[in-house]
C-alpha cells in the first residue's frame, strides 16, 4: 500500500471542512508527495455538527441520503480515481457504542456501508473499530471486541467475500 495519510477532523468532527473540494486539496497533495493511502476517519454514531450519519432511534441503520455521507462517498470515489490509492474507511470516535457495548450498531452500520460501497474497486477497506478504548481511556473488555467485530466482520462478508477487513488490537492498537 505504500505511505499513508489521515484525512482526520473532516468526518469525525467539525474541525475542518465537510468538502470534496477541501479533502481533495489534501489527497492531491500528498499524492503529489508519493502518499498511495488515505484513511478517511468516520464518526456514524455520534453527533457532528448537530447530526449522526445513522438513524438514531432504530438500530444504526445508515442514513444513505445524509449530506456528510454524500461528501464522504465523493472523496472515496475521488482518491479511488487516482492510481494505486488505497481507501481506508472505519468507525472513528464512537464512544457511546464502545462504552454500551453496542454490538447491533456496529454490525448495523458495517451491514450498510458494505451494501453502499460494494460496487467499489477493492482498494477500499473497511477498519471496523477504531482504537477500542472506553471513554475513560481503558481498555474495552477483549471479548466484547471481539463479539463486536466478528459479527461487524460477517456482515461484511455477506455482502462482499473479498473486501479487506481491518481489526485492529486493544485500546489504542498499541497492542
């Protein structure tokens, strides 16, 4: 995959611009630089700039007509354009999901964004759950990180046999 990137504080909270314009300044200049991996840190739970990317009140169903989502669809299918660039996508500063055990969220959500990307070239991959760690800094019960993965890992597989699946290790992927 090469060198890599973080397209941080766009998607998972207000910091920067919410624009395919202001993600593709980034993308083209570190592509520019020999970078070949982007990853593009979603927050679906939680509220940015007011809204969340799921329907809050049923089980995490991914809201497909979101406008964030809208832009978030852009710069993947825009850094997938480029050659050899990789797209990592994950969950990214969940805290109520990680600290509820939140199992049906995440499985709900990775079941949607698995349908909704699943006509795109490979070289978009899936990080399921970013740094594993409660609210408090701690680190996540192993089991429930497994439970919460492996069931976010079978939806994924039912939609798509070969799209690659990040997990990564407890708390903050130190491990």
């Amino acid at each position: 995959m090469g060198k890599g990137f973080n397209l941080g504080q766009m998607f998972d909270n207000t910091q920067n611009p919410r624009t395919l314009a202001a993600a593709k300044a980034k993308i083209d200049a570190y592509y520019a630089q020999g970078f070949r991996n982007v990853r593009i840190p979603i927050t679906w739970t939680e509220k940015v700039d007011g809204t969340t990317l799921v329907n809050e009140v049923t089980v995490g169903d991914v809201n497909r007509n979101h406008p964030r989502l809208l832009v978030i669809s852009q710069v993947i299918d825009y850094a997938l354009s480029l050659q050899d660039m990789y797209v990592v996508i994950n969950a990214h500063h969940e805290s109520a999901l990680k600290d509820n055990n939140r199992a049906a969220v995440l499985e709900r959500i990775w079941q949607d964004a698995a349908d909704i990307y699943r006509d795109r070239n490979h070289r978009l991959m899936f990080e399921v759950l970013n740094e594993p760690h409660l609210s408090n800094g701690s680190a996540m019960d192993p089991a429930n990180v497994r439970a919460m993965t492996s069931k976010s890992y079978k939806k994924i597989r039912a939609v798509d046999a070969e799209r690659i699946i990040l997990i990564g290790g407890n708390q903050w992927f130190g491990a």
